[in-house]
C-alpha cells in the first residue's frame, strides 16, 4: 500500500470497474460500516454477516467477492451499488490510497515517461 504521489498524471476515471475486480481486500472502517448498512436498509450486523468477511491481515473487515472474484457491490454497467457511500479506501483511491504497481492497472493513469500505462 502507498500513499505516495505517483509518477503519473491521473486522468478522469473511466468507470471501466477494473479497480472493483482486483484481489485484495476492501477494507471497511466502523464508519463505513455503519453508512453502508444503513444506506442497505440493514441493521450492521446484518449486513456483517451478508456481506463482510475479515482481511486478509484479519485486522478488520473487508466486503466479499463475488463468485467471479468482483467486489460483491459492483453492479451492472460497472456501478457501485452503494456509490453514495462506498468505503474511504474505494473513494481515496488513486490519489490517498493505492498500491504499489496501481499505474499499469488503472486507465486513468497516465505516466509521464511513456503515455498510457494501459488501454
Ligand atoms: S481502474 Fe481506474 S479508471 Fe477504472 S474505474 Fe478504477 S479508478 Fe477508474
Ligand atoms: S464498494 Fe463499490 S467502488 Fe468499492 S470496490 Fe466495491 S464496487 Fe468498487
């Protein structure tokens, strides 16, 4: 993980989803939790229970997969289920939270020594 400027111009996010299909956790904090819930029409534990599963750390909770490997809140056309209230890691990405190798991932990113890192 890395909260390190990167070496890249970061354009408008293309909503092309890919950020939502990558390994790893999406880490929730209490607040999330209680947003998401809340914007579910779930009592928190509830949706715990339906849709959290530890990190891998086992540090605290992450939203689950789905079975194509997916965060279970990506929807059709590639939109966030809970947009309004999408995890701090989900909305800080890419510019107060990524991760090392981020750029060659993400079209919006741009590196400044060679164009496109992808598309
Ligand atoms: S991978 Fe990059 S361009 Fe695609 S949705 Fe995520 S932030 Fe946007
Ligand atoms: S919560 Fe929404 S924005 Fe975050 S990974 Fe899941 S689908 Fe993507």
């Amino acid at each position: 993980m890395s909260t390190t400027p990167p070496d890249s111009t970061i354009h408008a996010c293309r909503r092309c989803g890919a950020c939502c299909r990558w390994e790893g956790d999406v880490c929730l904090t209490e607040p999330d939790i209680s947003a998401i819930a809340g914007f579910l029409q779930m009592g928190e534990k509830d949706f715990i229970n339906t849709y959290c599963r530890l990190q891998r750390n086992r540090c605290g909770l992450s939203l689950i997969d789905d079975a194509n490997g997916a965060c279970i809140m990506l929807g059709a056309d590639n939109a966030c289920r809970i947009q309004p209230v999408k995890p701090r890691q989900c909305r800080d990405f890419p510019l107060r939270w990524n991760f090392p190798g981020w750029e060659t991932r993400c079209p919006a990113a741009v590196n400044r020594k060679g164009g496109p890192a992808v598309c």
